[in-house]
C-alpha cells in the first residue's frame, strides 16, 4: 500500500460498516492472512481488492474475487 501505508503503520479500523464504495481501503482475511488492500471492483457480493504497489502487491490478481463476508473493517485512519 506505499505510499499510503508503509509496514510501521498503525490502522484503525470500523468492523461495522454498511456500504463498501470503490477506493476505500479495507482489512480482509484471505488464506488465514490479514491484508489490508483497497476496492477496486464491486460484483454485488463480491470486491476485486488490488495493492497500490501493483507491481508487488498480492491482491486479487493472484487471488482472485473475495466475498464481502471476508472483510474485518474499513480502514478510517492510519498514523504516519
């Protein structure tokens, strides 16, 4: 997520949240791991999550679609 975020970042997160929209950065579980990643592309009940370092990132390019149910919170803020 560099720029945005870097690894000795601290997030905070809401776990309720009704509606997810496109660009919003959000904590899933994938594979027993937690990501943080940002929305890309919404299919009903379904997110395309990408990294913004694309060229490394492990998102949805190599995972594939994720449920919304995987989503933890939505990032709100995050310390620099």
């Amino acid at each position: 997520m560099l720029p945005y975020l870097r690894v000795e970042d601290r997030v905070v997160s809401l776990n309720w949240f009704y509606n997810l929209k496109l660009n919003d950065l959000v904590v899933a579980k994938v594979n027993n791991r937690l990501i943080i990643k940002r929305v890309t592309k919404i299919n009903q009940d379904k997110l395309f999550l990408e990294g913004d370092n694309k060229a490394v990132s492990i998102d949805s390019k190599s995972f594939g679609w994720i449920a919304k149910n995987k989503v933890i919170g939505k990032v709100i803020f995050s310390s620099f």
